[in-house]
C-alpha cells in the first residue's frame, strides 16, 4: 500500500519513513500523535522531512527505520541531507503535529503527541538546529506539505485553511 | 505481506478462529444500534485484515477524509482499540435517528449530538466486546467513549503510535460494514487487539479481567 501523489508531484512520507527530495512535495498525509521534522538547506536547495511515530529508539533498536524514532529521525535525516550536499548550521527546520487525537479524560492512554514533539525538539536542539515555526499540540490531526524546492512548509486540520508556518 | 505476526502469532492460524466469532460479535454490535436507532441496521461485510502499522492510516480510504468516530479503548496488558467511524453526513443522519428527530435536521454536531453518538458508540463497542469476551471466556470492558472530529487517517495515525508503543509492528484490523433499512451505509466498525489481546481471543492467552468498566450496555 503507498499514498497515490494527487498532483503528480508529492511524495507521501508514511509512519516511520524520512525522505529527501529537491523537487516536489514532501507530504505527511493526516499526522496524528506523530510528528514531522522538515528540514530545508536554502543554499543547495534540498528538503527532508522524517515522519516520526515515537519519541525514542528501545535500547537494542536495530536501526532498521530510524525515521521510527525521534533521537534517530533527527541523525538520519541529517545523514541523509549531507549526501544531498546540505550543510547542517544552514538548515531550516519547522516541526508539525503531535497532537493528542485520543485525549482521554481518564488519561487512560499516554500523551504521545506531546513526547513525539518533546523529543524532536531535544534530538534537534542536540544537532544544533534551531526550529523556525511549529504547529504542534493540540488534539486535531494535520498533512503537512513541505516544498522541496522552497522549504515552504503549509499545515492543514480537517476543515481548517491551509496556514503556511 | 508476511504472514507471521513480529509477536510470533501465525495469520493462518488466528484469522479462521476469529472470524466467526467476530461475525458474531458485530451482528451483536448491529442489532443494539438498531434498536437504539429504530431502523433495520445490519452488520455487512466483515473483514479481518493484517496491515502493516506504517499503512495503518490508509486502511480506510483517503487519509485526509473527515469522519466522526466513537473510541473505545480497552485498557490493561491485553489492550486493543474499537472506533465507530461514520462520514459526517451519517454521523448526523444517525443523530437525527437517536433522538427521533426528521432527517436532516442535524447539520453540526452540538452536545447532545455529541452525546448520543458517544451512547451510541459505547453500547455498540460493549456489546461487540462482550459477544467476543464470552466466547473467549474472558472479561473485556471499554474505557468511556471519545467522540471524535478529525481527518479519518489522522485517527488511525494515532492507533498506530499507540499499538506502536507496544512494539507492534503489524495490527489486526478488524472491520465490519453496516447496512440500514437494506443499504450499505457509510459507517465501519474497527477492531485493533493489541498481540495479548489478540492472544486472549484466540484462546492462546489465559483469560483474565482486564480494563476499567465503563458504561455497561
């Protein structure tokens, strides 16, 4: 199964998965508790986003999907974006989602929303990133879409306008 | 697709188990809601599906579709989730049935609206565990219901990361359509069991009382 691109030019990052392109749309098609680091390098003018689905890797984590995790989303991408030819202290970053979807009074489920972002940013704060704009809590889900070719980054809810962080 | 669970639970062996008791478990489920609706519900196809947790977002449709659903989620070492999704017109259609109202009178979802569909949801999503509980011999009860508006992949997104948790890498999806007055309706049913869950229906785990009770039906 793969989300089917709408125009032709995005190209669906899904659970656990990071992706680099200089062309197109990077798209996180309704984020839930998840959260999607973008990444952008101005200069070589490529883009990464990781779609990450928890907030740290186990002890013994294989690295098979290092996107799976924040503290291994963030050295990923990162790894990934310098094969590219991007320079770490020139990238943009904005962070989206992480909501808590299945807030329940009872607290009977955990906030992962919320440690999915906390992660991100001390994963990215340990890169030496520093985050542009956020769209992040909450308890509505979100797509996110980052332009490759811009490092434009655009958020939308269910029945919200799309918002450009 | 593999078909051995990463929890070492073989597909062959667990999906003709459950299927009949899941039939049964949804024909339950169907019933109350008709009888809370006042109309000839019935439970339509019925499906049980291995996905892989990545896909689990897109397992029903286009990701970004809105849908009202009800959650129930069944707490404690052998958790699992239940959702009753409806697209927002048959959200309000149904409303419009629970509280007797002329069809088309709903058109947003107040309190009351909120209310009965949560009502709705709770003594769907019992009666559909409790049908499974006995024939498995164990005690399976739902925390309170959730209602919820929001994009129908932005849902399962967060069923993902919940059973993920768990160090799921695959989900069950349990999902049966429902038809009214003869017509297939655009409402699903799911059923995520967590791999203990999964155990305990399948008589591979030890039954067990599990959950805080919520509503009984």
């Amino acid at each position: 199964m793969s989300v089917a691109p709408p125009n032709g030019r995005a190209i669906g990052v899904g659970l656990g998965q990071l992706h680099v392109a200089r062309e197109g749309e990077l798209v996180a098609y309704s984020l839930g508790s998840c959260v999607a680091i973008c990444l952008f390098d101005p200069v070589v003018r490529v883009a990464g986003m990781a779609h990450v689905v928890l907030p740290n890797a186990p002890p013994h984590f294989d690295g098979g999907l290092p996107g799976k995790f924040a503290d291994t989303a963030v050295p990923a991408l990162l790894d990934a974006l310098r094969a590219w030819g991007a320079v770490p202290l020139r990238l943009r970053c904005h962070l989206a989602g992480g909501a808590a979807v299945l807030m329940l009074a009872s607290g009977a489920l955990p906030d992962i929303g919320a440690r999915n972002v906390e992660a991100a940013r001390a994963a990215l704060a340990r890169a030496r990133i520093a985050i542009l704009g956020e769209a992040t809590g909450g308890t509505q889900g979100r797509t996110v879409r980052l332009d490759a070719a811009t490092g434009r980054v655009r958020v939308r809810s269910v029945h919200g306008p799309e918002v450009e962080l | 697709m593999d078909v051995q669970m990463s929890q070492g639970v073989a597909w062959p062996d667990v999906l003709p188990c459950l299927a009949p008791a899941v039939e049964q478990a949804a024909t339950s489920a169907a019933r109350v809601l008709g009888e809370m609706a006042g109309r000839d519900i019935a439970a339509g196809r019925v499906a049980l599906q291995p996905v892989a947790l990545a896909d689990l977002p897109l397992v029903a449709g286009d990701p970004e579709r809105p849908v009202v659903a009800v959650h129930l989620a069944v707490q404690g070492a052998t958790a699992g989730h239940i959702l009753l999704a409806l697209s927002e017109r048959m959200a309000h259609g149904l409303v419009d049935m629970l509280l007797g109202q002329p069809e088309g009178t709903t058109t947003e979802l107040d309190e009351l609206g909120r209310s009965a569909l949560a009502e709705a949801g709770n003594v769907a999503g019992s009666f559909f565990l409790t049908a499974l509980a006995e024939r498995a011999r164990a005690v399976l009860a739902p925390t309170p219901p959730l209602v919820l508006h929001d994009m129908c992949g932005a849902i399962l997104d967060a069923l993902a990361a919940q059973l993920a948790l768990l160090a799921c890498e695959e989900a069950l999806v349990i999902e049966t359509q429902f038809t009214c007055d003869g017509q297939v309706v655009d409402a699903a049913f799911f059923m995520l069991p967590a791999p203990a869950l999964l155990g305990v229906l399948t008589g591979a785990g030890a039954p067990q009382e599990v959950g805080h009770v919520g509503r009984a039906p």
